[in-house]
C-alpha cells in the first residue's frame, strides 16, 4: 500500500484528534500513583473520551478489550487495565492510548514511574523519551524513513538498552495503522523518501536488559524475555514543510 499524504485540511482534523488525546493523557497522569490499579486508568480515560463526542480507538481493535494499553514493569506492549492490577512505589507504567474524532486517529504512549524510581529505571525512561524526541527532529522533508529509526537504535544502543523489533511505529490518518512501518532500527540513509503530507507514530519499546520479548498466553501482553523494565514513548507527528508537527503535544 502506497503512504497516504494529508492535506492541509485533514492534517487539522488530526491535530484536533491528538488534542483530545493529549488530554485524555493529561487527565490520567495524576492517578498514575502508588494504590491505583490500572482499571481505575481505564475508567477515567473512558470518561475522558466520551467527555468529548470521541471514539477509543483500541477498543475492539482485534478484540482488545479496553481503551488503554496499560503496560507494568516486564511488560512492553498491549498490558490489559484490571483492577487486580495495583501500582506500587518501584513501578513504571507505559500507558497508551489512541482516539478517533472526526474520522481521524491520534497515537501517543508515555512511561511513568511510580514513587522513586532506580537511577536505571531513571535513566531507561530518560533516554526513551529522548530518542522519541530525536527521532521527531528527523520527521523532516526529503529526509528518509530510517533516518528516524536509526535514530532511535543509536541513542538507545549507546545506552546498552535492547532495541524491540518485533513491534513498530507506523502511519496513521482515517486507519490507526497505516503504511509505512517506523521500525526503532535500521539504516541511516535508507528508506522512503520522507514528503510534506505524511503523517507517522513515531514509538521507542526500549527495554533495560536484551531486546528479546515474548507474548503472554493472554495473547496480547508483550514482556520481556530477561525481566528487564521496558519503556515506551509515543507521538503522532505530520511532516510538513515547515519541519515536524508534534500533533500529540
Ligand atoms: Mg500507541
Ligand atoms: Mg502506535
């Protein structure tokens, strides 16, 4: 499938997309203390989305069942809200979360600690949302794909993190997922040409320990092989001729 280019006019309607979602986030990020389960999350972004006329964008997707991801510790992706879920001081919790408003969806992730932190938790968390930050400088026209993965792989790898392979950023507009994949690896150079119009989820899974993740009988929750904590940062970012448009900011 070719990449689709937006307009102007429907790269607005994605930007009032990732507003809603930048306040779901927003809403949620107080409640992300020690004693709070996960389903409690679920439930105020719920609120949250409807609040604003808006669709939860990963509910039904393929059966999953819940509007966030909730994702503790080992695990990487696709953790499931519950309320047997009860964050303590030591965690860290990736939340992700995807709305449709207006025919448009928007993608964002972002990784908390809970309490205090270790100063390697610290620092995985640090580094992740860098590389995500780096990696939306390289969202550039006529820049390439893999210029903004080899980004990523760089910043982590110099950091002796493991780099997930198995799950990738990708193009989003009227579908969540769209082409092309946004690998957190490859190539500096190489890739498709990046265009004015083009609009992408830009998402480092960087783990502490060994890239390596399995997924759990539950079919949907992705963890580390090694028991290392995984990070996870997201944005949807357009490419636009005047640089890179954060549009979950
Ligand atoms: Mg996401
Ligand atoms: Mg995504």
């Amino acid at each position: 499938m070719a990449i689709m280019i937006k307009t102007p006019q429907e790269i607005e309607k994605m930007r009032r997309s990732g507003r809603v979602l930048r306040q779901v986030h927003d809403a949620i990020k107080p409640l992300v203390v020690a004693g709070a389960t996960t389903l409690d999350l679920e439930i105020k972004a719920n609120e949250v989305i409807a609040s604003f006329g808006a669709k939860a964008a990963f509910k039904g997707y393929h059966g999953f069942p819940a509007a966030l991801c909730t994702s503790l510790n080992d695990q990487v992706v696709h953790g499931m809200p519950s309320e047997r879920t009860v964050l303590k001081d030591g965690d860290i919790l990736s939340i992700d979360c995807g709305v449709i408003v207006d025919g448009f969806y928007s993608d964002a992730a972002v990784t908390y600690a809970i309490g205090t932190p270790t100063p390697q938790t610290k620092r995985l968390l640090a580094v992740t949302q860098a590389s995500l930050e780096a990696a939306i400088q390289e969202a550039v026209v006529g820049g390439r794909l893999f210029d903004i993965s080899a980004t990523v792989q760089e910043i982590c790898e110099a950091e002796g993190f493991g780099v997930v392979k198995e799950f990738v950023g990708h193009g989003i507009g009227k579908a969540m997922h769209e082409d092309p994949q946004v690998p957190n690896f490859g190539t500096r150079g190489k890739g498709p040409r990046l265009k004015a119009g083009m609009v992408l989820a830009i998402e480092p899974m960087i783990n502490a320990g060994s890239a390596e993740v399995k997924v759990l009988k539950d079919g949907w929750t992705a963890v580390t092989v090694d028991g290392s904590y995984s990070a996870h940062f997201e944005h949807t970012v357009a490419i636009t001729k005047d640089g890179p448009v954060v549009l979950t900011r």
